[in-house]
C-alpha cells in the first residue's frame, strides 16, 4: 500500500516513474536528502516490492518493478 510509505518514498516513487530509472546520486540531487536515509528508503522500497535494483555497487540503478 503505497499511500502508508514515508513522504521521501512516494517522493522517489513518483520520479522513479516520470523518469523511468532512478540512481543515488539523482535521488541526492533531486530530494536534497541525505544518502544514507536515500539508500535505507530504497532498500525498503525493493524489499517491499515496489522497485528493482539493477547493476551492482556504484553503477546500481532502480526502476519500477
């Protein structure tokens, strides 16, 4: 249920899909959030299904699932 995610979440959710793919460092620049609280947000979102991480370490991506 997307609408019970923390406010950074649905921030990254809605550019995820104007943009299609999203990084760390564009959801840095974007949200002006810090990276580690981006990563954590993340993680959640494709621990809960909503996004897939693509590449590995610093070439990771994400888009929608």
């Amino acid at each position: 249920m997307a609408s019970a995610l923390p406010r950074l979440s649905l921030t990254i959710l809605e550019w995820v899909k104007a943009r299609g793919s999203l990084t760390i460092s564009e959801a840095e620049k974007l949200t002006d959030a810090p990276r580690g609280t981006i990563k954590a947000r993340l993680s959640a979102l494709v621990r809960d299904g909503f996004l897939k991480r693509h590449g590995n370490a610093r070439a990771s991506w994400y888009a929608l699932v």
